[in-house]
C-alpha cells in the first residue's frame, strides 16, 4: 500500500536520519550502561505523557515510542556491523556511546560545542522524524488529503501484522495498543499523500538533463574481476571475529602453494568455477576454511579494498587476460582475471541518483519554509528521560521482517531496513525501492538540530517564565 510508506526512510534521504552516523562515529568509547534506570521506566510506562507539540498538535509518548522503535530497528544494525569492525581493535568500543561524525569524518557538535554521540544524534533525528510527521500531517489535512475505505483497511491489517510481530518485552516498553498505533500509521499515510503533492510541484522546476549533465562519467568507472582465492584468514560468521590459526607462516605458505598448483589451468583458459568453488563467505563452516574458492568483485582505482598489490596487479591486465603469477591480498592469496576494465554500468544510476538528490534538496527547501509556520514545544521533563539506543530492541525479536506491500506489488521493509539501503524508485520518490541513502544525503544541507533548553541560546526562548512544564525550542532551519 503505497500510502503507508515509512517516514523515518523519507527522513534519512532530506534530514539525515542515521544515515550520517550510520558507517561513521568510530570514536573510542568505552561501553555505557543501557538505559534500564526505574525513572525512565516509568516515564516510557506513563504512554499519555504529552512528548512534544507542534502547533496545537499534541504527540503523546505511546505515538512517539513508534517512532523510537522504527529507529531503533535500524540503529541497532549499524550498531551490530560497527561493533564487529571496531570491537575486534577495542574490546571497549561501543557504537552507541562513540562519536558521531559526519561525511568528512569530523565530529558532530551542538550549539554549546559540545561533541554529540551517536546516541545523541539518533535521539536528534527521531524528534526531527516526529517533528516533520506532524508538519506533513497537518499541511495534508488542510489541503483536504482523505485516506480511502481501502487505505484503512490495509492499515488496519499492518497495525495487526506489526502487533503480533512484537515481543511482550517490545509491547510492555512501548506501550502500544491497536488504537494507539492505528492512528499513528493514519498520521504517517495522510502525511504522505502531501509529500507526494509537493514533491511533484517541486520537481517540475529540475531540469533533470542538466542535472545528469553534471555527473561525470569516470567517477563512476570501476573494474571488475574474477579470482580465484587461498585465504590465509578465517573468520567466526557469528560475530565476524578472525579465527587464528594454530601456525599463520604454515598457513600462508600452503596457502600460495595450492594456487601456484593451479596457475597454469587458470591461464590456459579453464573456468575459475572449475577450479575452485564459488566463494559462499561460510568459512567457519566448511570443513577446510582455507581451501580455494572463487569469486568476483567489483572495485575502483584507489579503493585498494584487498591491498595495494592486489589493485595493482588487477589494473595491469585487459579484459580476459589472467594476471601471470600469485598475488597476495590482505586476506589470502590470489589469481586474478580481468572481466571488463572499464564498467560504466553504475553511470546511469549515478546520474538518477544526482536527480534525486535535486529532488530531495528542492523539497528539503520548500519544507523548511512551510516549517517556520509552526512553533516546536519540546517536553524535556518526559524527553531528557528516555535514552534511546537499545530502548525497545529485543534481540529475539524479527525486526526486519515486518513487511507491507506496495499497490504494485513489490513489499516495503517496514521495520528493518538497512541505512545504507535508502534511495527513490522513480520521479515521484516513492520508497518502494530503498538504497543508496548515504548517497542521497551528501549534498543535502544539514537541517534542523532540537536541542535541549540548556544548550539552546536565550533568544529561542519564548514566554520562558510562563513555561514549567516544557520549554519552547526553535529549530534551527537548514541552510
């Protein structure tokens, strides 16, 4: 159903949900402790606490631990991968309580200066998620959106599927019920059929030519091989950990030993395949992790993603052409053939995605504008409570597999999706097809940061004596 579509991957394409901290904030932090403290408990359990108001829009704590949840579910992916990366360098590193950088690996800072987590950051985005699902909620009322007979049904049936995909842990801490989330997923769809509107009002003033115009076809350019690989590395496929050998020197030089043995069939023209079988990555599970496997990859000049003379002995070859000798690599050795030297293929979708992203940022202006129509209200009091990280994630829990269907058929991952995954399917940037949202993000102009009163300056203040239970907060607005 097309109308449902998730926010939070609306979000992360204009207003940088986890996505810029997603494969960044590789600061060393030693662990935190998870937010399990009896004040936050109560806070979450009390789901009639108002969270934020946005004009006369009153969201209330049941509606917003949604939207922490859908977070969440993703954080805790980059969490997983960046833990396993870092934590084999820094038994101490934790995801959630490293620094949050940004594209250029620079640390994230609020208005005080102060350096944010990625803990911070997420709970950033998710007030800016909820912020802008009012604001489109809100601007699709007044101009007269309705959701159809059809459109509640298969709401009514997702908030069914999603009910019972949630663990009694997830229920308990949430606090959801049938009604509660119903109305947040009639908010989330009503707020979508505006975005669609204005995003083709938007678009009708890109120039989509000139903007393909502008990617240029190199650096989009890569090489593609295929090999034939003796790893000297065995990994755990549970947590990615390298299994060390009893003997690495005996392993190394069996290792080059058995592609030397091979070389010569490999130059004669015999398929790789017929030589080694297909690299399937299960290496603690095969009966001789080091035995020979083969594959292909695709990289580009620089990446240097298997070693400097891996890339280089890849880049003197030409297509077809077997490389005439073993070349090391960082994690084994290797037989190279060159498949194609000059693969444009990514060039089209680079140049679709360069006319997203002027979809994305024409939209991310024009929202900011409609935004200076509202005033923000934070409700620190309840906000400052919750620490969001791990707060409604149950490993038992399928969280990625929650799914909805699109009107054409295909299925939108609802509750698991992967940051990195994020992009528009066509000219009406529909999320049926989610990739590419680091991509998408790169040029968007960062917007607004919700902060705290503390760190907020004395001029976003407003009636500030009149207020006990919660303090006005302006957004700042993107440049």
């Amino acid at each position: 159903m097309k109308t449902l579509k998730r926010l939070s991957v609306l979000l992360m394409s204009l207003v940088l949900v986890c996505t810029t901290v997603a494969f960044t904030g590789c600061g060393n932090k030693k662990k935190d402790k998870k937010a399990s403290t009896d004040d936050k408990k109560e806070v979450v359990e009390d789901t009639d606490s108002l969270v934020v108001t946005v004009n006369d829009i009153e969201v209330k704590l049941d509606e917003a631990m949604y939207y922490i949840y859908d977070s969440e579910a993703q954080a805790q992916q980059n969490a997983q991968f960046m833990n396993m990366i870092y934590g084999q360098e820094d038994e101490n590193y934790d995801y959630f309580s490293a620094e949050a950088t940004d594209e250029n690996d620079e640390p994230i800072k609020d208005e005080s200066g102060k350096v944010l987590t990625n803990r911070d950051q997420l709970k950033l985005d998710i007030m800016d998620q909820i912020v802008m699902g009012q604001i489109l909620y809100d601007q699709s009322k007044k101009a007269g959106n309705e959701l159809s007979d059809e459109d509640l049904k298969d709401i009514e049936e997702e908030v069914d599927s999603a009910m019972n995909n949630f663990t009694d842990k997830q229920k308990k801490v949430m606090g959801l019920t049938n009604d509660s989330l119903s109305a947040t997923f009639q908010k989330i769809a009503l707020g979508n059929l505006y975005y669609d509107s204005l995003m083709e009002e938007v678009s009708k003033g890109i120039d989509e030519e000139a903007v393909k115009s502008t990617v240029n076809k190199e650096d989009s350019k890569k090489v593609s091989v295929e090999y034939i690989q003796a790893p000297t590395v065995a990994y755990n496929d549970e947590d990615g950990s390298i299994i060390e050998p009893d003997d690495p020197e005996k392993v190394k030089k069996e290792a080059k030993e058995k592609l030397e043995a091979v070389l010569e069939d490999a130059k004669s023209g015999k398929a790789f395949t017929e030589i080694a079988p297909e690299d399937e990555g299960d290496t603690e599970e095969a009966a001789d992790p080091y035995e020979l496997v083969e594959g292909e990859m695709d990289f580009q000049k620089g990446d240097q993603i298997n070693g400097a003379e891996f890339e280089d002995a890849a880049l003197t070859l030409d297509n077809n052409q077997v490389y005439d000798g073993v070349v090391e690599g960082s994690d084994g050795y290797y037989i190279i053939k060159m498949l194609n030297k000059e693969n444009y293929e990514d060039y089209e979708d680079a140049q679709e995605e360069a006319v997203e992203e002027a979809k994305a940022e024409a939209f991310a202006k024009r929202y900011e504008e409609i935004k200076k129509e509202y005033t923000i209200k934070i409700n620190d009091e309840v906000w400052d409570a919750i620490e969001v990280g791990e707060l409604t994630y149950d490993e038992s829990a399928e969280q990625s597999e929650d799914m909805i269907e699109a009107e054409d058929g295909e299925e939108i991952d609802m509750e698991g999706l992967e940051e990195e995954d994020t992009s528009y399917e066509d000219s009406d940037v529909d999320f049926e097809d989610v990739e590419e949202a680091d991509d998408l993000n790169e040029d968007i102009d960062d917007t607004e940061e919700v902060e705290d009163v503390s760190d907020a300056d004395d001029d976003t203040l407003e009636d500030e004596d009149s207020e006990d239970e919660y303090e006005e907060v302006e957004l700042e607005n993107a440049d």
